[in-house]
C-alpha cells in the first residue's frame, strides 16, 4: 500500500456506539413510578378497611356492652323487686306471735354487738427490710368477717344460720364458742357448761383409729377419762362403726368420720350445741337418729345452733333461721320467711333450691 492509497476503511462511517440499553423485561422509569403509585394505593386501601373493620368492632362491641348494662340493670330491678317482696312477707311473718320464741322464754346464749376483724397479710417471703417498710406504711383494710352482730338464743330452741360461704357464720360461731375473741362485743352464755363446738375434723385426728379419736375428742371436749371409759360402748353403738372402731380414720369415709364425731359430742349430753355443717350426718339412718337425739336434747331445754347450706333440712328443724351477709345479720325469724328472703337475695326460687 502506497502513501497515496487511502487505507480500507477510509470511506465507511463509523461503527455507532451502543448506547446503554435497558435489559430485556426492565421497566422504564414511568412504569417503575406507575407500579409505586399503585402499591401505594394499594396498601392505602388495605389501611382503611383495616381501620373501617376496628371501627366496626369497637361500635359491635360498646352495642353489646350496652345490651349486657341494661340486661344487668333489668336483672338487678328484678332481684330487687323479688328482695323486696320477701321482706315484706318477712315483716307479716314476724307479725305472728308463734313465729317467735315466747316472751319468757329463758335465755341460753346472748350475743351483743360482735365484731371480728382480721387483717389481711402477704404471702411473700418475709425480711427485716420488708417488715420494717410494712410497718411504716401499715395501710392495709382489715377484712370485717363479723360486723356488730347482736343475737339473742333461748334455751330450747334451734337456731339455724344461713348465708353464702364466707358470710361470717362459722366465725360466729366460734365466738359463741368461746374459740375465738371478739375485737368488740360480749357473748353471756347461761348454761352451767361452756357451749360444745362441733365441726367435721375438729380435735380428731384421722391418723389415729376410732377408738383413739374418741378419747382424743373427749378429752378436747373436757372429759375426763374415766368419763369416756364410761360412755366408750354408747358412742360405739351410737356412731353403728361396730369393728372398724379399731380401724385408722383415714380408712373411714366422710360419712362414718362424722358419724364419729357427732357421736362423741352428743353423747355428753351438752346444755348448748353449736353444729358447724354437720346436720344430720351420716346415711339415712343415722340422720333419722341424730334428728331424733337433737329433739330430745331441744326437749331437756338445751340449745342448739346451726350452720348449714341445707336450707330445706333447716325449714324443717329450726324454729328460727338467721341470715348473714358480708359479716352482717340480715334478718332474724320464721324459717320460711327468711329463707324466701334469702333465696330472692340469690335470684333463686325453692323449686331451684330443692334440685340443688
């Protein structure tokens, strides 16, 4: 090739450079801004039917709280007006003289003014910093558990308490026991003897055999000895445990239990009785025969004070029932008064109470 010759590709343009492409499927940047757009929107949508359906629960939801007020209300005026009804066939029942105890009647135990206080504590591990911060800032509401509770008991006559579980009864009782002092109040018992307390388990000890707890419960009651060596075989045959008398009570069932227990406190033949749900113990029977032995003790002029759930049992027995509330006697009188009083307090009818 001679210097005059103009090299090969003297008279072709140029290659054209590429210019940088998008990649094959690549949006341009107006797609790219549409498809935001749009799942922006998107979410926007999603947002607001979240928030519409809260809105919707929240309004469902103050509807049926509304609903509920107003059923409770209606509920709280019928319970009221049932309440009510009953106090006054409390108050027409009260009216009629043999619905109480006749005016000479003499005096068996005479409760005046009883209150019971208990204070609440911590079941948290104790420690000096802690009892002394406790002691600083010692603000905690004591628990009322019998609240000015005056009550008179006469000497022949059964008394049944009533009211829902931790109402106070079996405190009182305790108090007319003489188990349990009272912050304020005065208990009187005439009787020559302290009043006898029984309740399922107490001064017992299931470890033991029958024969051991009899002397063990007897001497808890103040028996002698030789008083219990005396009056062995009557509770024996009493209580019907025949040989398992020499059995551990922790073989027994709950019913020959208390059949044991009821045998040893009723066959001292105690002036005051105080039952703590163990009326008419045992089967059918042995409830026949307690009832029977408790009539016998009311005719010697004893009396009796009970605390049971079994209100029909208690229609039956007492000659008056006392109705405890939160600490407080309620209403005091006829059976049948008081336990419609107490029923209509419960929203319940005796048809109810019977099933139970």
């Amino acid at each position: 090739m001679t210097p005059d010759t103009p090299p090969p590709d003297a008279g072709r343009r140029p290659p054209k450079r590429r210019r940088a492409g998008r990649a094959a499927g690549e949006a341009s940047p107006q797609q790219a801004g549409r498809a935001q757009g749009e799942g922006a929107g998107r979410r926007h949508e999603r947002r607001v039917a979240r928030l519409a359906a809260l809105q919707e629960e929240r309004k469902a939801a103050r509807i049926a709280a509304r609903r509920a007020e107003r059923k409770a209300a209606r509920a709280a005026e019928r319970r009221a007006a049932r309440l009510a009804a009953a106090q006054e066939e409390a108050r027409q029942a009260a009216a009629d003289p043999d619905a109480l105890p006749p005016a000479d009647a003499p005096l068996g135990v005479v409760a005046r003014h009883l209150t019971v206080e208990f204070r609440p504590f911590s079941e948290r591990r104790p420690s000096l910093r802690r009892h002394g911060l406790e002691a600083l800032r010692r603000h905690e509401k004591p628990i009322v558990a019998v609240d000015d509770v005056s009550l008179n008991i006469y000497r022949g006559e059964a008394l049944g308490i009533i009211g829902s579980n931790g109402a106070g009864k079996t405190t009182l009782l305790r108090v007319l026991a003489g188990t349990l002092p009272s912050d304020t109040g005065t208990v009187e018992v005439y009787s020559e003897e302290p009043p006898t307390m029984l309740s399922l388990g107490a001064g017992f000890n299931r470890n033991l055999s029958g024969r051991r707890n009899i002397y063990l419960g007897g001497l808890a009651a103040g028996l002698q000895r030789d008083q219990i060596d005396a009056m062995f075989d009557d509770i024996v045959e009493y209580s019907g445990l025949g040989e398992a008398i020499d059995r551990p009570a922790s073989t027994y069932s709950s019913g020959m239990f208390a059949r044991l227990t009821f045998a040893v406190a009723i066959r001292r033949r105690p002036q005051i009785l105080l039952l703590d749900e163990v009326f008419a113990v045992g089967d059918q029977a042995f409830r026949k025969k307690s009832s029977e032995t408790m009539k016998e003790l009311l005719a010697d002029a004893g009396t009796i004070v009970m605390v049971s759930h079994s209100l029909g049992r208690l229609r039956v027995f007492c000659h008056r029932l006392a109705w405890m509330e939160s600490g407080r006697l309620m209403a005091v009188g006829n059976p049948q008064a008081v336990a419609a009083m107490y029923l209509a307090h419960l929203g319940m009818t005796e048809e109810e109470e019977e099933d139970d």
